[in-house]
C-alpha cells in the first residue's frame, strides 16, 4: 500500500513544472479510437489512470506503445472493451463508448467505477446518445448502445464534462449537424475539440454553453500535446499559499485558474503571471468563501486543496460543494489532524487558526489525498499518509517529489 510521509514545511520556494492534465489526456485518449490511423500524443504524464486507459484502449483492440512521454495508437478496429475488470477501475472509461458507438456501430460496457465521491450516474451520455439515435439497453451492471447515428439538437440538463465529451466525440463521425446546447465549458473540453480538430474534425463553440459538430466521413492520424494541469497546478499554488515562500509554477495557465487565483487574492497570497508560468507570494491569511460550480465557476477538484488552505486562515470560511454528493471525505482526516471543520449536507464551515498536529490518516478519494499531503505541509511534526486505493498516482505524478522541489520534507516511505 502506498504511504507518504510529510514533515511540517513552513517555507516553499524554487520551481516545478506542471505536467500535462489528467483530465484532458484521458478523453483525448478514448478520442484516438475513431480513427485508424497513427496518433502520437507528447508530453503524456505517468499517471495509473492514464496507463489504465491505455489498457483500456487495447482492450478495444487498439495498439499503443510507449516510449518516455510519448504515446503512439493505432486503432485499426475499435469494438467494445472485453476487460470489465478494467472499466471498473476508472470512470472515465466511460468515454470509449461515443467513440465506439461512432466507429463500429455497438458498444457494450460495464458501468465505470473511479472515485467514491458520489453516485456519479451516466444518464446524460446515455440521454445524449439516444437523442443521436442510437438505442440504449442495460441489463444490470452492463449498457449496450447501438445504431447508425444521427444529428440532433441535445440539451444536456447539467454540463456534465464526460457527457460532453462524449457526445463530442460521437457526433464527430456522425453525418449531418449536431448542437449540444448546456454544454460544459471546461479547458479540457476545449482541448479535447483542439484535438478533434486536429484530426479532421469540425467543431464550433468549444468552450461556450453551445457547441456544434458537423459530421464528417471519417477522421485521420494527428500528432498532439495536451494542456497543462489546472488542478495540479492549483494543488501547488495551494501548498505555496500555507507557507511563506516563492513559487513558481513552470507552465501553469494562468488563464484555466482564474477562480482558484482569485480566493487566494483575496486570502492576501500575491498571484503573479509569468513568463514562465505562475508565480505565487506570501502566506494566506484571510477567511474565504467558495461554493463549487461548473468551469469557469470554482472547482470541485480544488475544494479539498483549497479547504487545507482555509484551516490556516484567521476565521472562519464557508464551502459549499455542489457538484459531488459525497465530496467532503477528507474532513474526517483533517480533523484527526486538529482541524476546526463541521459540515452540514453541502456545507463546511472551516474555523481557521488552529495548529494542526501531524498524526496518521488515510486517503480516500484522489484530491483528498493531495489535500491530505498539504495538510502534512501545514502541521507540527510529521504525517503519515496511508492511501490504500493508490489514489493520488492516478492523478499526480509524484507530488512528493515536486514539493520536494520546492523545499518540502514529503516522501513516499512503502509502495
Ligand atoms: C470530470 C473530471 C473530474 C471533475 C468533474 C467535475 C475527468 C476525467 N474527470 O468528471 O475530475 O471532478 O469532471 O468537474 O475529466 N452526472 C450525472 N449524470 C451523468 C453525468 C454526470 O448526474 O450522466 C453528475 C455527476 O454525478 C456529478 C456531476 O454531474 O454530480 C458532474 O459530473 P461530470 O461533469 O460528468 O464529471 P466527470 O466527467 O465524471
């Protein structure tokens, strides 16, 4: 089981890169099965999610090879995945299904799995596809989609980001015009369209509420390299905000940030653009409030990050979570750590300005992990992370060794 190890670090400084996102890797992943021609992705970081999708992919009949950070695929047939085990380990495995659909004509998947932050339902890609024709059945803990697609208008009733991806990526082999209207607006989803357009599709409005893709008869090999992490990024600039230091974050976008840059302004933490990337400045000190929203509004995955900063302010901050049910699994940890955290259904109330004390916790879902691992940062003495699920290795590429960089006691003491 993998165990982290953090000292109290009050003091952060140096640079780090930040690596390619997680969340626009995987979707441009599942993207290279519609087409059958070569795809080379750089700068692809080593992440557990994203090795899984590679299996996934050749679990859908694709080749892919590796060498360093480049990954080459080949698709020359797309069809169902035939390793259920697989699917269950990650919710984004879920995106093979509108490239499959579109390709082949039929996709059969287990219900994803991922991260216990909620119920996390894929009504709104099955709802979507069935407006594009196709026929849906489930039949316990499996969906067969089906069908020559069609253009529609879709109205999604919330801006699901694997929803939009997903029908993105369907309706890009689809003939005729589709309009996706609610559409979610993330970096990710602009990136993936960047991508798509890359290999010959044709898509209009990524990154608006309503996007159009005109179907095209097929697409061809293209070569890319995904955007920055925002919210590994952000995980970093939080970790600067606890302590009094200078950071710099070597090829963060500012631009993918600006809600997370704005409550640690507001927190008294000096957030500079660079050149180069970020720069972040001083300590926060101030009480904030965040109520977690769809992109450009504050993100989900930056609550748990951000909460860790809030423990450390003077006064008390008031969270609201509204995109996850369950996404609040961290607190039990901080407070093992002397956190003052109550919360109540959506909201937390952090009372800021009390020590925390190093203790032994365990990591529950992928952000509380890195939540956890900059609450080790924050307290007196030394942390003992225990992350059972492997959590923070599906999406952070060894964390410890970039707070290291800047100067932090942080190592991975047991695989
Ligand atoms: C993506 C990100 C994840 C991030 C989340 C919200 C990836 C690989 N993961 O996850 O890191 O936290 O966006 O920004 O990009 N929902 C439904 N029905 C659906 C789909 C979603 O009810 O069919 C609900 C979910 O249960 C959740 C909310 O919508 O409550 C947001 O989910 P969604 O935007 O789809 O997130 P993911 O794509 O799973």
């Amino acid at each position: 089981m993998p165990q982290y190890q953090i000292s109290h670090s009050p003091k952060l400084s140096g640079e780090v890169a930040i690596s390619t996102a997680k969340n626009a890797v995987l979707p441009i992943l599942a993207a290279s099965l519609l087409t059958h021609e070569e795809i080379i992705l750089h700068q692809i970081p080593f992440l557990t999610d994203v090795r899984h999708m590679a299996d996934v992919l050749r679990s859908c009949g694709a080749e892919v090879s590796q060498q360093d950070r480049d990954i080459r695929i080949r698709a020359l047939s797309a069809s169902s995945p035939r390793d259920a085990a697989l699917l269950r380990t990650m919710r984004a495995s879920v995106l093979v299904m509108g490239p499959i659909l579109a390709r082949a004509g039929e996709c059969v998947l287990s219900m994803p799995g991922g991260c216990a932050i909620g119920q996390r339902p894929i009504d709104l890609h099955l709802k979507g596809l069935q407006k594009l024709s196709a026929r849906v059945e489930q039949d316990g803990g499996t969906v067969r989609v089906s069908g020559a697609l069609r253009s529609a208008n879709i109205y999604l009733d919330f801006p699901s980001v694997g929803a939009t991806e997903n029908l993105i990526m369907a309706a890009t082999l689809t003939r005729g015009v589709t309009r996706i209207e609610n559409a979610a607006k993330e970096p990710e989803i602009v990136d993936l369209c960047h991508f798509l357009t890359a290999m010959g599709a044709r898509i209009a409005g990524a990154g608006t509420a309503n996007i159009t893709v005109e179907g095209v008869e097929c697409l061809h090999g293209a070569e890319y390299t995904p955007i920055p992490d925002r919210i590994e990024a952000g995980t970093l600039a939080c970790a600067a905000a606890l302590t009094e230091g200078s950071v710099l974050l070597v090829g963060a976008r500012t631009d993918h940030m600006r809600a997370l840059l704005f409550k640690l302004s507001e927190s008294g933490v000096i957030c500079q653009e660079d050149a180069r990337g970020l720069r972040l400045r001083g300590k926060a000190r101030h009480p904030m409030e965040a109520r977690t929203l769809s992109y450009p509004g504050f993100p989900t995955d930056m609550q748990a990050p951000l909460m860790v900063v809030a423990t450390q302010t003077h006064g008390l901050s008031v969270f609201l979570e509204t995109i996850f049910e369950n996404r609040y699994m961290h607190v039990v940890e901080l407070k093992r750590l002397g956190a003052h955290i109550r919360v109540e259904g959506q909201l937390a109330l952090i009372q800021g300005g009390h020590i925390l004390n190093g203790a032994s916790v365990t990591a529950t879902d992928l952000r509380a992990a890195a939540a956890l691992m900059l609450a080790g940062l924050a307290a007196q003495g030394q942390t003992l992370i225990s992350d059972p699920g492997g959590h923070l290795m599906r999406g952070y590429e060894r964390l410890e060794e970039k707070l290291r960089a800047l100067g932090a006691e942080a190592e991975k003491v047991a695989d």
